[in-house]
C-alpha cells in the first residue's frame, strides 16, 4: 500500500502572507511539520504542494520534494486534489503547513489500518479543547460527532450549544488528515456547497455531499498558526522543547 505525505502550502495568506516561510528558531514553518512528517513509518515520501516559487525555492534548499500547483485554489484540498492528480498513492495524509507543533506520533493515529485503498475514505484527527478561549475562537474549528465517530457537523462557534448541560468536552480540529484517492476524486469534481461557502470549513465538501468523515481522537497539543500572535507562542514552546532536550536540531 502506498501511502504518500502532502503539506499544503500556500504563500498568499489572506490573515498572514508568507506563512510556510515564517522563521522558528532559526528553521521555516513548513520544515518543522516535515519534519515530524517524514519520520512517520509506513509514508513512502513526504512533497510539499505550493503555488510559490519562493516556497518552491526553499524545499529545494532544505532538500524537501516539492509539486506546484495552481494559485488560484479556494482551499486547501482543491490543491491536494490537483497534487493527487499529479502524484499516484493509494493513500494520502495530509498535515496542514500552519501546524508546527504536530508530532509524529499523533499523524501516525490517521495511518489507513485494514482500510480498501479503492474505497471512499476521508478521516481527520481531532482532540479535546483545554483551554477555554478557543471554544469561543473563531479560528478553532469545532467539531461534533455520532456514536460512532463519524462527523455529525463542524463550526467556528461553540457546538453543542449547553442549553440542557455544560458537562460536555468541546472537541477541535486538528490539521492531520487522510484521504483515499477517490475521496480527493471525488472533491475534485464536486463544488463547494452553500454550508462550506458560509462557515469556510473544507470538510463540508463531504458532509453537505452525504459522504463520511472518521474523526480519531489524537491528545494533541498543538496550534495552528493563523496569526503573527500564535506564531510567538509556537517559538517560545519550540524554543522550551529545544532546550529541554524533547527536540534536536
């Protein structure tokens, strides 16, 4: 089975242009989330997919495979659609370019175990929300799902409302993700729908199409970069893993 290794990477932020570049202690964004993806174990190879040539030119200097596509992708699996279109795998997993604190341990939670590679299958990683201000974080894509951990709905605001009872642990999303490659056929051809277009939230490509989305809980402690702000704080918790000896340069 081959499983092959994407990061979307887009230069033209509309919150943060030049996002995949931003420097972390001394190394570009998108290098730290190669690197915990490339050491993943059942991942053939691991290709940045960019519509830039300055990203472009550094995976050539880091030494990092690299596919370009086309600048004018509403998000960010309309790009992996055309890089799967390009690049053949069975599987694809896919490890947003904005999560510089993701591990490997917690891609290799969405690795396709006993899964058809000819079947439609779409999975995401999740975890619970322990701190409060993201519930109430519009950045932070919420996330409720059926007894059986498939994907009921997603939204920027608070869901389940706790009309009834607060005992609830709000759950988010976290940018690892797997897909067949008739999943990603299949967003290929199909338009963005009317929830997708309000909330702009990729997975409701699915979702407003009746197709499923297995959410696996990985107690990830990370956070995607969507602000100069959250770029500080992913340095400082960097900069501790370094000098406590959990990262080696």
């Amino acid at each position: 089975m081959n499983i092959i290794g994407v990061i979307p990477a887009r230069y033209k932020s509309t919150r943060f242009e030049g996002k995949p570049l931003a420097d972390i202690c001394g190394k570009p964004m998108l290098w730290w989330v190669y690197k915990q993806l490339a050491a993943v174990k059942g991942i053939s190879k691991v290709y940045v997919a960019t519509d830039h040539d300055r990203i472009a030119e550094k995976c050539s200097e880091l030494g990092i495979d690299y596919v370009m596509t086309r600048e004018d992708h509403p998000t960010h699996l309309d790009r992996l659609c055309e890089f799967a279109s390009a690049v053949e795998a069975d599987f694809y997993i896919n490890v947003n370019g904005d999560e510089p604190l993701i591990q490997t341990k917690y891609i290799e939670k969405l690795l396709p175990i006993d899964v058809d590679p000819h079947t439609f299958y779409a999975a995401n990683a999740m975890t619970i929300i322990k701190n409060p201000v993201e519930v109430v974080d519009t950045a932070r894509i919420k996330i409720v799902t059926d007894m059986f951990g498939y994907g009921m709905y997603m939204a920027r605001t608070p869901i389940p409302y706790p009309k009834a009872s607060s005992n609830y642990e709000y759950k988010k999303f976290v940018g690892i993700q797997c897909f067949s490659r008739s999943a990603l056929e299949f967003c290929g051809k199909t338009p963005r729908g009317v929830l997708e277009s309000i909330e702009d939230i990729d997975e409701y490509r699915f979702l407003e199409n009746g197709k499923k989305i297995k959410f696996i809980m990985a107690d990830a402690e990370t956070l995607s970069v969507d602000t100069p702000k959250d770029l500080d704080t992913v340095r400082n918790i960097i900069r501790q893993r370094i000098d406590s000896g959990e990262i080696k340069l």
